[in-house]
C-alpha cells in the first residue's frame, strides 16, 4: 500500500514545492514541445516565452496533487479523477485567456467532441493517464530527490531559476500585450528626476 502523504505535496516545504513546480513546468513544455514538433513536422515551442516552461502543467500537478493523491490506490478513481479536474482546469485556463489575451494558445476545434476548442475527448482520455502517470510513478521518484533539507546553494540556485522565468515572462508579456514597460520606466526616471532636480 502506497503512503499517499510521505511522497506527496501535502508533506513538503516551501522549496519543495517551488522546485516540483518549476520541474513539472519544464517537464510538460519538453512533452508538449515534443509531441507538437512530431505534429507539425518541425520543431515547435509550446511555451509562452522563449524559456522551456509551460506554468500550466506546474500548476496542474502542483494543484492536481494536492487534490487526487489521496485516490494513488485506487486506479480508477485516480483515472477518472485526474481526467475530470484536468479538463475543468484546461477550460477554466482557456477561457481565461480568451478574455485577458483575445485567444487561447492551443486549438481542439478539429479534434473529436471537443467543446469551443478549448477541451476535448483525447485530452481528457490523455489527462486521465498523466494523472495516474504523475501521482503513482513521477511524483514519488521526484519527491525522492528534492524531499531533503536545502542548501543555501540550492535555494540560491532556484531563485535565480525563477528570477530568468520571471523576466523572460514580463519580456514576453510587455511584448503581447504592449504594455512598453520600458518607455513607463523611462517617463517614471523623467518624472522623479524633475522633482528632486
């Protein structure tokens, strides 16, 4: 019998939990970069930014097992668990980006019972397995390695992880929503500058 709570996010410190996100956001922009490469007969990045990573699938296996490691045990339950809440997160993500961005960055419309392109039957099948995938198999061997106390080193190295993400983020978001953050700062340095000069 498998024990749910020593191998799961519900046991683990803040720099375990930032270090599985960052590791599954990798990891799913490498399966999903690769898989849409074989698609589209070329190499394709299906992250947001430049950088490999895809926060999605961090926060879906960081919220996922919170949620659905408890059903590690049960198979079935775990499929169907992990297939639901998947694809009700998908869609919460999909809409959420038509409304703040104008378009969501994936397209089901040619894909069999979908639902506004946003969700669709093969990937909720696909999310069922990524749970039982993630739960039972990857997240123990990954909590194997970074369930242990920290160096300062190590917590070093991941805030400069996530200082790179967070500027290749705001690059690109500066970028698609025009914001000309660069030009703000500027106006931001005159205006000081003419009060205190």
């Amino acid at each position: 019998m498998l024990d749910v709570y020593k191998n799961s996010f519900l046991s683990m410190n803040v720099y375990n939990m930032l270090a599985m996100f960052l590791i599954y956001s990798v990891l799913g922009w490498l399966v999903e970069s690769i898989y849409m490469s074989i698609c589209n007969k070329k190499l394709t990045n299906r992250g947001f930014a430049k950088g490999p990573f895809c926060p999605i699938y961090g926060f879906g296996a960081t919220i996922g097992n919170f949620l659905i490691a408890p059903l590690s045990n049960n198979v079935v339950l775990l499929y169907f668990v992990s297939a639901i809440s998947a694809t009700a997160f998908e869609y919460i993500v999909g809409v959420g980006m038509k409304k703040f961005l104008g378009e969501v960055w994936w397209d089901y419309n040619d894909k069999f019972l979908n639902y506004q392109g946003i969700i669709c039957l093969e990937s909720t099948v696909a999310w069922g397995f990524y749970g039982i995938i993630v739960v039972r198999h990857l997240n123990p061997f990954l909590m194997s390695i970074v369930d242990r106390p920290w160096s300062i080193y190590e917590k070093r190295l991941l805030a400069v992880m996530y200082a790179i993400v967070a500027i290749d983020y705001a690059i690109t978001l500066n970028r698609v929503l025009g914001l000309n953050i660069k030009q703000r700062i500027y106006d931001k340095y005159e205006e000081i500058k003419e009060r205190w000069y």
